[in-house]
C-alpha cells in the first residue's frame, strides 16, 4: 500500500494494513545460519518473522518487500517483532547513523574550517552532494546539516578529514560498532557508498540510531527539514550566498511524531531506513532494508510503526538491543574543570563511591575555604604592621609633640 500517499497517516487508513495478514512466518525454531550472530537474542537469529504475539495483538502489516526489517522500544531496548533481523546486507547512506555517533561528539560545532582540494577527493562516482567548494570556509554545524538533510558525501569526506581522515575514520567507526555490539557490520568507507565488503543489518542500523539519539546535537539535525547552506562567493560582489537544502526524509513531517533518523538508496543496497517516532511518551525505532521499490520504504516503515505503537504491551519481546560497552567518558584535564564545581560521577559508579566523592570535594572545598579566611587575615595584619612602621618612621623624624601625633607600640 502506498500509505506516504494518504494524507495524514491517519490511523484508520492504517488500520486495513494493520489487520491484514502478516508474511509467512519462518519457524521460530530455526537454527541461525553458521556465523550469524546470536547478540541479542537467538530467535533475532533465526530466519523470517519473529513475532509473540498475546491476546489483543494487532496483525503484522501485509505487504511487506524488505528483505530485513526490525521494530524496537527505543527505551527499553526490547525488539517487539523483526524479519531476518541479522542478515547482512549493504547499508547505503543508513551507515553516516555511525559516522556521525563516532565523530559528531569529537568536533566542535562552531569550528570554522576551510575546506582543501585533498579533501572533497575520492568519492564514488554519483555520490550524494549537498555541494561543498574547496577553498570555502564552512561552519562545522553546517556540513553536519550536509550529511543529515542532504546525505552529502562531500560533507562526510571533510568532516572525515577534520577527524584524522578517512582511513582513521572507518577503523574509528569500526571501533564504535563493537563498542555497540553491532557484529554484523563491517566498514569500508565513512559514507556508506558501495563497496566490496561493506555491510550492516536491520538489527545494526537500529544500533546506531538509538545510541545517535542520544546526542542532542544528533537528533536535531536529523529532525531538521529545511536550512540554509553557505553557497559561493559571487565574484561581482564579494559577497558569499547561500542556498536551500532539505532534508530526504520523505517521512519527516508527515508522519506524526516522527524524530528522523537517516535514509539511504544505492544500486547495491536499494531503499534503506530507520526511523524514530515518539507517541505517548514510547519512542519506537524502525529499520526497513531493501525494499521492492524506493517508495516502499516509506511505507512499509510508516506501517511497522503504526503496529507498534498499537502492539506494544500486546507482544512479548523477541529479542533485545544490545547495550554500548564504551567506558564512560574520560575525566577532563583539570585545567579544564571549572573551580569551585564538583564533577559529575560516573556512570555506573556505586552509592558509595558517590558519596566518597562528594565527601572528597566537600572536605577540598572547606579546606579551600579556611586557607582563604587564613590568607585574608594574615593580609590584613600586614597591612597593619606597615602602616604603624610608616607612622612611627614619621613620628621619630617630626618628634613625639606634632600636633595629633599618637603614640604607638609596636606589636611583637
């Protein structure tokens, strides 16, 4: 069903996808192929559908064309129906997800950076622009709205490059999808261009979307529609322009509740997206691959999260996301740290070593407080011996008789 073409998506047009009869389900009990992964649950393994549903559970939409799909509680991390969750296909522009959660958190967005030749080289032929000019200055928020709204490899490429460049940036990416648990993904470029090699999985993709949207930085950029993007120099005038860009999210905007996060089309991975749509408090993320037709991907997604918002609490989980195995962020240098602020705790740390911390700051402060009381007073007495010094100095060239003159004893 063309359900991006009703307007609204409007529940009750829904309602006939949500009732009809889901796919042919593969036995729950299938083994996993040799070498799939079992993060997550072995069921999330298996192939086709798996879905538990109990009493009052909606139908799986009908339809479906994705070669993998995946439906999952954002918050809790519970995975409520999934379709070859694990296979491996090619992501397309669904892996920038990855790129941006690895290197997003590393540049800052109000850095300037001029843009070389060396970096807008080596893109695939028929790579997404957003239409970055060498030789131009760029705000780094600016490219980061290249890569969300327009899908820019260009952008990529010389953000890739502010991080240490390409090669560094894929095995940094890499390193952040173990970090996730993400097994099924392996990258070759920081763009998600076609290349031997390069692959993720529904189960993967909904990884990076959910850890992604974390970062406040992150989700608005993905939920941006519209911007402006620093344009050339007219040669006339001196003046540089700027032009419209939007973002490729044909979902973005209609349907309701939707957050973002990235879609992707390549010849090899054909349509490809993971959604995020928030609707009575519930996030639900989903991830449609390699649907029949470019469209459909829309679709189907809009379908998936339609019944999962109605199945939730109808459905027992068939599986988890996993969690992020990074260790908590380092502490910052303490030349870096604000005076007089205790440092947040890190995460994980117990109930004790909490206290211990805030005891170990309260003690630094109350010290830090006495030597300044101590400082101050010591000042104070200084200030006074010298001014008797000065007095009794005037006071033995003028004599003990000028008029106002006070005798002082000095003090030992």
């Amino acid at each position: 069903m063309q359900i991006i073409r009703r307007i609204g998506y409007s529940s009750i047009a829904l309602t006939v996808g949500l009732l009809a009869a889901g796919p042919a389900a593969a036995r729950p009990q299938d083994a996993p192929p040799p070498g799939r992964t079992t993060i997550g649950g072995a069921r999330l393994s298996a192939a086709g559908v798996q879905v538990s549903p109990r009493s009052g559970a909606p139908a799986l939409p009908g339809n479906l064309t994705g070669r993998s799909w995946l439906v999952a509680d954002a918050g809790t991390g519970e995975v409520l129906a999934a379709f070859n969750a694990h296979d491996r296909l090619p992501p397309a522009s669904t892996l920038k997800m990855l790129f941006a959660d690895t290197v997003l958190p590393r540049l800052d967005k109000s850095t300037v950076h001029h843009v070389t030749t060396a970096e807008l080289a080596g893109m695939g032929a028929g790579s997404s622009l957003v239409g970055i000019k060498e030789d131009q200055d760029y705000r780094v928020e600016d490219l980061w709205r290249g890569v969300f709204l327009s899908s820019g490899n260009d952008a990529v490429h010389v953000l890739a490059h502010m991080n240490g460049g390409v090669d560094r940036t894929v095995a940094d990416m890499q390193t952040r999808a173990e970090q996730l648990q993400a097994d099924d993904t392996h990258v070759v470029t920081p763009d998600g261009y076609d290349e031997d090699g390069q692959l993720s999985s529904a189960y993967d993709l909904t990884l990076f979307a959910r850890a992604g949207l974390k970062n406040p930085d992150f989700r608005a950029y993905c939920a941006t529609r519209t911007a402006q993007f620093p344009g050339a120099v007219d040669k006339t005038t001196g003046q540089r322009g700027s032009f419209g860009i939007a973002n490729t999210d044909r979902l973005l905007g209609k349907y309701p509740g939707l957050i973002g996060v990235k879609n992707g089309y390549t010849t090899n991975a054909g349509a490809t997206f993971t959604g995020a749509a928030e609707r009575g408090g519930r996030t639900l993320l989903v991830t449609v691959m390699h649907t029949e037709t470019s469209p459909g991907v829309y679709d189907e997604t809009a379908a998936l999260l339609d019944w999962g918002f109605a199945a939730a609490g109808k459905v027992a989980p068939v599986g988890t996301l996993a969690e992020d195995l990074a260790p908590p962020a380092a502490a910052a240098p303490a030349a870096a740290r604000l005076p007089g602020v205790p440092q947040a705790v890190p995460a994980g740390a117990t109930a004790a070593t909490a206290w211990v911390g805030v005891l170990t700051w309260t003690l630094a402060a109350l010290g830090s407080l006495f030597a300044a009381v101590v400082a101050l007073r010591l000042r104070a007495i200084r200030r006074r011996r010298r001014r008797a010094r000065a007095l009794l100095a005037g006071a033995a060239v003028m004599g003990p008789h000028l008029p106002g003159a006070t005798a002082i004893r000095r003090r030992r």
